[in-house]
C-alpha cells in the first residue's frame, strides 16, 4: 500500500531560496496590573512561597554535603547533590499550568523541578485526593512517618510529605519515594505527574517523547516536559529526540482523530554551564539555543528564549505552548534562561567562571526579584514573606531528622534479595489497559488467512516440505505479533521499515493493512530515540515492540538499551514496570558491522530478559511469552532461521495461543554420554555434532538449547550433566566475554563432582566478522564441537582435528587478544 506522497522533481530541482524563521528572545512583557487579575494575590505570594521552600532545601542539601549537619542536625550524605540554587524561578514558572496530568521527566539537576510541581499539585488537589495518594502510595510509607510530626491541614501535610519522601529518596532510604532505588538524580512520583528524572545528560528527552506517545496514542490528557540541560543540546539522542516528535507523519498519514503530533515539550534548562563547559562561546556553536528550533522542522518547534528569572515570563511561555501541544501542533522548544549560584555540585569550587559573572547573577536573583514585586504592587509584606523561610526552616529541621534516622527511615536490606526481587515485576497482562483495539481488518482476515493454512510442520515423513508451503520462523514471529495487537488496545510496534517494507526481514508483511498509522509506523533512522521512545511509552503504561534491525546497531542505543530499558523499574522501586520487548536480528554474511551475535553483551546488563529462540515454535511461544510479560525483553532473532519452518518440535508450530514457558532451556535429543548445550542458530550445528559424533564415534549426545539466557533454569542442564558427566557449550558470540563461559562456570559449580573433565566453549572467533566466503572459518562449526570435544573431554578414535583447541594455542590467543 504506498503511501502516495509525491516526491516531485520539478519542485525538488525548482530554484528559489529558504528564508529562516523568527524565533522570539524573551518577549515577555511585565504588566503588574494584568497579572495581578490573572493570578490573583494568593497566587503570587505562593509562587514566591514555592521559590523559597525550593531554596532552602537545596541550601539544606548543600550544607548537610559542605558541612556534615544541617540547623544542628549531622549527617553524612555519601550520594550525589547537583543543586539548583539560582534555578527556582524557572521551575515554579513552569509548573503554574501543568496539572497532574502533565508529566514532567528531568535530570540529575532535578529537585527544584519535583518540588514545584508536586507543591502546584497540591495547591490543586482537594484533600481526600491528597489523601488517598499518601495513604496508597507504596502503601503509605512516607505518610506513615510525616504524620508523627505535621499538625495543620491536609495541604500542610502533604508539603512535608513531599518534602521528606524526597529527602528520604536522597538519602537512599526505603521510605523515600522510591524505596531509596533511585537517589537524588532518579527521584519521581508519578502521581502528581513527576516522572523520572535521568542522571544520563540529556536521557529524558526520549523518554518524555515516548511518554508524551503514550499520551497522544491512548488519548490521555496532559502533555509532556523534558527538562534538560543547555550542555545536553551536545547529544546525540537529544536531537533524534526532537526530530522523531517532528516527524512529519503526525500530520500527513496518522489518522486525524489521533490528534497530531506527540504533545512534548523540549525545555533546556539553559544555565550556561554544562559541568565546567561553557555552552556559548566554548562547546556549542549556536550562540542562541532556541536557534537549534530552526534546523527541525518548518516550524522551527515553535522555539522560543524564556526569561526564566521571572516566573510568570516562564508561565506565560508554558500556558501558551501547551495550549499548541494538546492542539497537536508540537514539538516545541523552550530555551529558558537561568543560572546557577551553587556549582555543578557541592564539591566544584567554580574555577571554570569569574566570582563577578555569578556577582552579576545574584543582583537579578529571582526570589529576591520576586520578593521585591511582589511588595512594589501591594501583593504582601514582608513580615508575610519572612514567615515563609522560618516555616520552610521549621519543617525540614523534622523532615531531615526523620530522613536521617536509621530507625524512622530504613535502607532496603541488601543481606536479603531485596533488590533482586525488584529487578523484574514478572507479571502477566493480556492488556496494559482497557479499550478498543483499533485495527482495520478482523482477525481472520489478516496475512493470517494465509498463515493458518500452511504446513505447520516442515517434514513429511522425514522429508523436508516445500519452505513456502510452511510456517517459518517470521511468519510464527508474525503470528505472535498479531495476536497481541488484537489483543492489548495499548499495543503499539515502530522501528526502521516496519510498515510497508513489512519490517526490515519481512516479520510485518501483512501488518500495514490491518493496523492504522499510529499503531505501527516507519521510525527515523534514530536508533537511540527508537528504544528511548519506547522505554518512555512502556513506563507510560503502554506495550511497545521496537526492532533494530541488525544487534549490532545496539551500539547506537546503548544508554537506551543499558541505563534505560534495563534499570527504570527497580530505579522506581517497582512503581513502573516496562512492556517493552526489543527485536534485534543476529545477521549473517555481512561482515563485520551487520553479523555480530552481541546476546552475550545484553545478558551482562542487569535488568533485562534475553530470550533467543532457534525453531519457529519457539520463535511464536517465546514472542508470545514476551509479549503478555511486564518485563524489558531483548528478543534475539537469527537471519539464518527467518524462512526455516519448524522441524524439531512435532506437530509444529500450533495455530493456537500458546507460550513457552519463562526461562527452560529445551532439550532438542536425547543422549548419555556428552551434553551440548547452544544458544541461537548453532543450534543446528550442534545437532550435526551431535550425529556425527553417534555416527562415527558411537557416542550419544544430548542436545539442549538454551532458548534464554536470562532468566535461565540450570537445572536441566546440570541434570543432564550429571548424567553424562561431559559438556561442551556453542554459540556464534565471540568467544571472550561469551555468555558461555557465565554458563560454564556456573555448571562447574553445580554438577563439579559429576564432571569428567572441564566444560568446553566453542564461540566465535575474536575477529571482526569476515566476508561471507570466509564465516565458516569464524562461527563454530560441527567440527569445532568434535575437535573440542576430543581435545579437551574424551579423545575421539581416529579423529583428526581440523581446528587447532589445544591449550597452547588457547593462550597464545589470549596473548595476543585475539
Ligand atoms: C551522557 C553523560 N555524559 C556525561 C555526564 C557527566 N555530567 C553530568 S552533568 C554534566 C553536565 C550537564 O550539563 P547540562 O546538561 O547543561 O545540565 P546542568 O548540569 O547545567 O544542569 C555532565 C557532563 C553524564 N552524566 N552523562
Ligand atoms: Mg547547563
């Protein structure tokens, strides 16, 4: 179905001129008359209130850092403090029009951000609300301690509230918002719309992109914020950030009633500093930040430079722009003007600036600004204002010393599996969510029709049937597929070529015509926003399947795949979980970029669930499994198995729902004298092993493939260890740093008194990946299980080794690190 966009040569080669557009520096205009009508007194004075609780805790932070004790309570805080102090007006500026709804992701420079949209939210929730988020909330834990100490109204309680589960979580305390998971840089709580907060520069503008899909694709309210550095502009995956939410397909192809274009926010926190970097005049080029606006879309993101000195310039700039965002007529870009007063951190002596720049700064310092305002127009006095610091001062006097007791505010305990237990939800879920499944055709009458008909099965009486007569391995995965966007509303797939290309190996062919737009799209070649959309999409609530189309293209989304994907559920304390699965295709005959198997790089990570199945069964049980799970899956595919039909597992691929269960490896022959156990595609060179070695050397192999890597039950393997007292591993990862020798380790460890002799690895070689003429002189081959065999387990009568396995040459290669 093409798409039918004219790419008109006459109007590509037409002559003419593109005239860059305006963008507007700090066009607010102060009208204190104007102002007083729209916000009113109370609102003026709280936003100075906001200001001052924002400062002192972070003056608090600084002091307990610098000083060791704060109003003479001592503490030595080992983790992480970049403080805002100078920033405050900014974020109270900000948070005026969001609501809850709205949904702000920040940094590691985040505290003032958390606390002025969760004192907004309370300023706008009624008090049984308020209650029931502190009592519910990990089952009111926080509460539980605050409520020893607060005696005024319900607002007063959740201000300490907030207060201490922040402090808490910085302090790394089970109390704190996120059961200490998280720390200063990683605080949230979601329910008053504040979302994680990143500790990787520049980390949140995928994040928040994704969340704000979410929000467009399930039609929720509210729009999103990323709050990110002015030195983040340097990242990469920040502007493919901005160029996925520009994506002109909102407007052209996505369904009009989706609404357009993803409501985000990109807001560079523009201090003038990244670290000791100065992002005018030394690491940047672009003189004015909002300038980058220009180079995205025609709209030049709407950008605009905000006085963020002055909260009501920034909450003038917010309420207009979210206006345009629910409108769906986003992305927009905010270059919101501020500084810092406090270094980088506690410990930065400022070397890297002039004592006059930060001099000049603190004469504009805006709560003081703002004080001054709000006396000039009559809003309030200053023994009113006076009051506001000494009842800051009064609660966090409670708050740090509850968040400092041990006894109050316990850590989680790492002697049990405490964290362990929170890596993973291992839930269950036919749907994230409730809700029409939006697709264009029934069920029955997809690519389906065609599938159900095959053979299931690719042997016939021994003989291999016709492969197009057969279900292969990607139909089985295009089944599985199917099955959940029929299934779960929230479900959505987008990666390079997905659509019509039918997915880059033809997994999605059939897709495009029974799916609208926003549930499967084509994706910019944006690796980093690809996974980092969808890591924001899944902590959203939604399911998501991503693909990259080669594993080795996981180095382009790394801290998506490694510091995103993989931690935001335990960093949350279990607050969010992540339906996010990850297909990645395992090539083959195209050299050294395109034919890496990189399983064994993804199972170091902690956090994620690697599955690679090696049969079309496994291929439709094991996506399926992935797919109704709660739990990040990297999903290894292999480009060897794409159209091989299921000949291992008897009756075939069922038409039927089925799962593979999490984690058993499979034992593909049965055997009693050596066990061989492989990951992915060499499955079948194992099992040709397996034949000669009965053939030639009246040997009987058993054959298990792993089908997981994590997480993974030995038990079956040991098992049959036991029973053959011999085992040689395989798999096509190169072999330094191989999952294989984790899984050889922990064998020797669990069946040591059942073995005959050392567990054998067979992995690739450590080479780049050669030509396709040269693989078979890097990827293990069924005579490199033989030689490994006779050179390292039991000598195999009369064999003649083809590759050298002895052990001199296992250290001449190491030697030499190759
Ligand atoms: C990817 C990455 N690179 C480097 C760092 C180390 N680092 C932490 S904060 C920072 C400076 C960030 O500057 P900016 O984005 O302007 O935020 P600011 O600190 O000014 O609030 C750096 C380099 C990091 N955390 N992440
Ligand atoms: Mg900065």
């Amino acid at each position: 179905m093409p798409k039918s966009i004219l790419v008109d040569p006459r109007e590509m080669r037409r002559r003419s001129t593109l005239v860059g557009g305006e963008i507007p520096l700090n066009a607010y205009v102060p009208d204190p008359e104007a102002e007083a009508r729209k916000y009113g007194r109370e609102d003026l004075v709280r936003m100075y209130r906001d200001m001052v609780f924002i400062r002192e805790f972070e003056v608090m932070l600084d002091r307990i850092k610098k000083d060791g004790q704060y109003q003479g309570i001592a503490y030595a805080h080992l983790g992480p403090a970049h403080l805002s102090i100078g920033q405050e007006a900014a974020v109270v500026g900000q948070c005026y029009h969001l609501t809850p709804d709205d949904f702000i992701f920040g940094s590691h420079r985040s505290h003032g951000e958390i606390l002025a949209k969760c004192f907004r939210s309370i300023a706008q929730l009624d008090d049984d609300t308020l209650m029931c988020i502190m009592q519910t909330y990990m089952s009111g834990a926080a509460l539980r301690v605050v409520e020893k100490f607060s005696h005024g109204s319900v607002k007063d309680l959740a201000i300490n509230y907030v207060l201490y589960g922040t402090l808490a979580e910085i302090f790394g305390r089970e109390t704190g918002f996120n059961k200490g998971m998280g720390g200063s840089m990683h605080i949230f709580f979601p329910p008053f719309g504040v979302m994680p907060n990143n500790a990787i520069v520049g980390g949140s503008a995928n994040i928040a992109t994704g969340a704000a899909l979410f929000k467009r694709i399930n039609r929720w309210p509210g729009i999103c914020i990323a709050n990110i550095g002015d030195a983040s502009m340097g990242c990469g995956p920040v502007w493919e950030a901005m160029i996925f939410a520009a994506m002109d397909q909102y407007h052209t192809l996505w369904d009009k009633k989706v609404g357009g274009a993803p409501p985000i926010l990109f807001n560079f926190m523009n201090n003038f500093y990244g670290m000791g970097g100065q992002t005018i005049g030394e690491t940047m080029g672009f003189g004015v930040l909002a300038r980058v606006g220009l180079g995205v879309n025609s709209e030049g993101m709407l950008a605009e430079r905000v006085d963020g000195y002055n909260p009501l310039a920034v909450a003038d700039a917010i309420e207009r722009k979210k206006v345009i965002l629910l409108e769906g007529r986003g992305p927009v870009l905010l270059d919101t003007v501020t500084y810092r007063f406090s270094g980088h951190s506690p410990s930065d002596a400022s070397s890297y600036r002039d004592k006059e720049e930060v001099n000049q700064w603190q004469l504009h310092d805006s709560p003081a600004a703002f004080r001054q305002h709000l006396k000039d127009n009559g809003h309030a006095d200053d023994a009113e204002l006076d009051a506001f610091h000494q009842d800051i001062v009064e609660r966090l006097r409670h708050v740090v010393r509850e968040a400092v007791s041990l006894e109050v505010s316990p850590r989680v305990n790492t002697q049990t599996d405490a964290i362990g237990e929170m890596m993973f939800s291992n839930q269950f879920k036919d749907r994230m969510a409730e809700g029409r499944r939006e697709v264009l055709l029934p069920k029955e009458e997809t690519r389906l029709k065609i599938t159900s008909k095959k053979h299931r099965f690719g042997l016939e009486n021994g003989q291999p049937l016709p492969r197009l007569k057969c279900v292969t391995y990607a139909e089985a995965l295009f089944e599985a597929m199917l099955h959940r966007f029929y299934e779960d509303p929230t479900m959505i797939a987008y990666g390079e070529e997905n659509r019509d290309w039918g997915g880059a190996f033809g997994v999605y062919r059939g897709l495009t015509e029974c799916l609208p737009y926003h549930r499967l799209f084509n994706a910019p070649i944006s690796e980093a926003a690809i996974v980092g959309t969808a890591v924001g999409y899944a902590l959203s609530g939604g399911r998501v399947v991503v693909e990259l189309m080669y594993c080795d293209f996981m180095g382009r989304a790394g801290d998506e795949i490694f510091n995103q994907m993989a931690k935001w559920q335990a960093m949350s304390g279990n607050v969010l979980q992540m339906p996010l699965v990850l297909r990645v295709s395992v090539g083959s005959k195209y050299g050294a970029q395109h034919s890496q198997d990189w399983s064994s790089l993804v199972a170091h990570i902690a956090g994620l669930k690697v599955m690679f199945p090696a049969t079309a069964y496994d291929a439709k049980g094991m996506l399926n499994l992935a797919l109704r799970g709660t739990d990040p899956v990297v999903f290894f595919e292999s480009q060897r198995l794409y159209s091989e039909p299921e000949k291992l597992v008897e009756g075939g691929v069922p038409v039927d729902y089925y799962e593979v269960p999490m984690g058993e490896p499979a034992i593909r022959r049965a055997g009693h004298d050596i066990t061989i156990v492989s990951i992915g595609a060499t499955l079948y060179r194992a099992l040709d092993a397996a034949a000669e070695l009965e053939a030639r050397y009246g040997l009987s192999a058993e054959v298990i493939d792993a089908r997981f890597l994590n997480p993974l039950n030995y038990a079956p393997i040991v098992a049959s260890v036991r029973k053959t007292g011999r085992v040689v591993l395989a798999s096509d990862a190169c072999e330094r740093g191989s999952f294989l020798h984790t899984m050889a380790s922990n064998i020797s460890q669990l069946a040591f008194d059942a073995l005959d002799g050392p567990v054998a690895v067979v992995g690739a070689r450590n080479w780049i990946t050669p030509p396709a003429e040269l693989e078979e002189g890097f990827f293990p081959q069924k005579d490199w299980i033989l030689d490994a065999i006779h050179e390292h387990i039991v000598p195999l009568a009369g064999h003649m080794p083809g590759t050298v396995q002895t052990t001199d040459e296992i250290l001449r290669r190491n030697r030499l690190g190759v």
